[in-house]
C-alpha cells in the first residue's frame, strides 16, 4: 500500500493531475510534476541493489509484512464454510448488512438523519471507487442543472482526489491552505481564511480523521470553528475517512466530525475505505455515506446512485464485505476486532515516540514534537528538498513531499532511518 487509496480499482479514475503544493490558498489546481516523482522514486526503489534498502511509503508491522488480524482470518474461513452464503450478484449499491452495519459504526446508532431514514449508503470496490461515487452524484445532487464545481481541496492531500474529480467532469478544482511547514502542523488561521473566501455551494473536501499525507488532524475546537464556518457560509462537506479507525482506534471517534454535522442537519457526503482497518487490501471495501436533507429525496438519490453504478463497475465484490459485516454485526467479534486495531495504533504512536526520541538523542536540527502531535499512518517530517538525497546515499524512500508511513518503521531498521534523517535535516 503506497497510500490510503491505493486499493486496486478498476475502471474508476486515472491518476494524472495532482495538488499543486505552493501555498496560496484558493489557487486552481494545476498539473504537478508530484505524480511522476513518486513514479520515479519507486521504480528507483525495484531498481536499488542495495540490500538495506528500505521504503518507508507503504505500509507493515514489526516484521515490515502488511499486517493481518486474526481475527478476519476466522472470519473468512467460517464463511467459507458456511452454506448460507451462495455465490450470487448483489445489488449495484452492495451487500445490504454490509451498508447498514458501515452507516452505524460510522454516524451511530441513534443520529437523528437514520432515525428519519434520510441516509444513502453505498458499498463500493474501494476508497477511490467512493470518491468517484460521490463527485458524480455532486454533479446530479440539485437535480436541475449538472453543477461543476469549485471543490476544494486541502495542501497537500492525495495526489488523485483532483483527477478524480476531473474524470467525474469537475474541473472547478481550487485549494485551502492547510499544512504550513515551518509550525510543521495544521495552519487554522489560513485554513479559515481560504474557507470564508470560497463561494457559497462550494464542496469542502475534509478528511475527517487520518489526513494524508501529513497525518495532521484537526482538534475538537478547531473542528467546532471549521464546521461552524461551512454551516454558515453554506459550503457542503464531502468527508473522507481512507483508514478508518486508524487514527485513534475507535470508530465513532475517527468519524466524530461526520456526527457533528449530520447533526446540525448538514446535508453531506462521506467516502471511506473499510480496506485497510480489516486487512482487505485485495477485496478494496469502500464504502459512500450521503445524509441527505429530506427523506422525500432518498428514492431518487438510490436510483441516481444505481445508474451512475452501473456505468462505473456495475457491482461490487462480496466476500470483504462479507466479512467487515459479520465482524461489526457481532458484538463479541466487534470487542475482539477493536482489540487488534487499538495494539496497531499503539504500536504506530510508540514508533513515533522513538523516532522523536531518537532524533532528539541524535542533536537532530529542528524540533520534532510534531511527530508525536500527529495521528494515524502518515506523517509530514519536513524534510521535502533533502527526499532525493535520503534516497540515493541512504536507500531510504519517502513520498517526494517528505512524509512517510510510520507503520514502515520497525525494529530492524528505525535506527537507521533516525541517523538518515539525521544526516539529511544537518545539510
């Protein structure tokens, strides 16, 4: 996994235009040079004979494998065994206990929108497979006239949300400042500043929790000013959540900022990935959420989804979803999952730990407390111009915007990586 939304897709979008990262906010977007260097660095990577190499964009445990839980291995033999299971097409908008299961883990049980039966839910083959869902109905969503935009999206953010949106046919794509590198963390005050200048009807492209890349997510306060703003300034959420639960090691808290807005009766979108947290990779598990604002709306929103599905990828595989519902659906099961997900968060927070300290240790230049101020897979270490150095004198391989997957970090090769970025910060 190179990204959270590298779960293989097909026919869903092309990966050619990426975020230009100059800061200015509210810029267009442009083609970016982002795309091909990371093309290059991992080829450079298959390419390195150097035995130590290391790449530090993908993800893996202590043993650098792509983690697998238990738990799901149980699962998925237990299914296939079980004969009520019968090889058959689902509906073009997924496996039924599948949906219902994902709308409450993510927006709870007891929200006012599914009490009124106001909720759209889809399963998809995979996070990108969502975003590509959701620009599409954004398109139809007024119903009169097709809308084109502008979307925002944050600096940085995945290099395909924008031609994702573009293949949909939204070429209104413009930007918000969000990280800056010099506090190496989230700049609110800009952020706020690009959002009240956006116009009104402008799609916001969030990451509720787990942003990527820089695994620098918002504060509850900050998300009480954010939310507020678009409540008021009429600007429409399109949430993204690519490693649910990955964040924090709990659902409902990863998805808090999704809650706070259906409950202030905002209508939204939401695309998630229940790939990663399951250990789906192969199955791609996304998932769309759309609260809508009227339960009157509902009937024309499943049959717009349904058509729009079957141009895409006409349905979606079973078996992951399959085995995500059978997991939340029971509570044994559900405890037993949480358990594993909270020892991969804690394992993820106690590498950052180590890595700062280590830094420390090493009289590393700079300060590097955001590291452990950050949540989740990714993180943003600052260290963008020294990226092609790292990789060609230490054959260690970041994303060409200098962040990296902590989970990549292990106990075999953290030491190195320390004196790396040691030797890289003092240039």
């Amino acid at each position: 996994m190179n990204r959270p939304s590298s779960v293989p897709e097909k026919n869903v979008s092309r990966k050619s235009k990426v975020c230009n990262q100059a800061a200015a906010g509210g810029e267009v977007f442009s083609s970016s040079s982002a795309v091909q260097a990371e093309t290059s660095l991992l080829s450079m990577f298959k390419r390195d004979s150097e035995a130590s190499k290391i790449y530090l964009a993908g993800q893996g445990d202590e043993d650098g494998q792509t983690f697998e839980l238990r738990l799901v291995g149980k699962i998925k033999q237990q299914l296939s065994v079980d004969p009520t299971i019968r090889p058959e097409y689902p509906s073009p908008l997924g496996l039924t206990e599948f949906t219902k299961q994902a709308t409450k883990v993510t927006l709870g049980r007891s929200l006012k929108p599914i009490v009124e039966n106001r909720v759209m839910a889809v399963q998809t083959p995979g996070y990108n497979a969502a975003v590509r869902l959701g620009a599409e109905l954004l398109r139809v969503w007024s119903g009169n006239s097709p809308w084109s935009g502008p979307v925002y999206l944050s600096t940085p953010c995945d290099d395909s949300l924008a031609s994702i949106f573009q293949a949909a046919g939204i070429h209104d794509i413009r930007q918000y400042y969000y990280w800056d590198d010099k506090q190496r963390g989230v700049c609110l005050e800009k952020l706020v500043e690009d959002l009240e200048r956006a116009p009104q009807q402008s799609v916001v492209v969030l990451y509720a929790s787990g942003h990527y890349p820089t695994g620098a997510d918002l504060s509850e306060n900050q998300w009480e000013i954010i939310t507020q703003i678009i409540k008021g300034r009429r600007l429409f959420p399109f949430f993204l959540l690519p490693a649910l639960a990955l964040s924090t090691g709990h659902l409902g808290r990863d998805a808090r900022p999704i809650q706070k807005c259906a409950a202030l009766g905002m209508e939204l979108i939401c695309a998630q990935s229940f790939s990663h947290c399951f250990g789906q990779y192969g199955e791609g598990v996304g998932h769309l959420l759309c609260v809508l604002k009227d339960n009157y709306f509902l009937m024309a929103k499943q049959s717009q989804a349904k058509e729009i599905v079957k141009s895409l990828w006409a349905q979606p595989s079973v078996m992951g979803a399959h085995i995500v519902a059978a997991i939340l659906s029971n509570p044994a099961h559900f405890i037993e999952w949480q358990e594993e997900i909270k020892r991969l968060v804690e394992r993820c927070m106690l590498v950052r730990l180590v890595l700062r300290e280590r830094l420390r240790h090493l009289g590393c230049p700079g300060f590097w407390d955001h590291l452990t101020h950050q949540r989740g897979l990714f993180s943003c270490i600052g260290l963008n111009p020294q990226v092609d150095f790292l990789a060609y004198s230490k054959h260690v391989y970041l994303l060409p915007n200098g962040c990296l997957n902590v989970s990549a970090l292990n106990g075999g090769n953290l030491e190195y990586v320390a004196e790396s970025i040691h030797q890289a910060a003092s240039l």
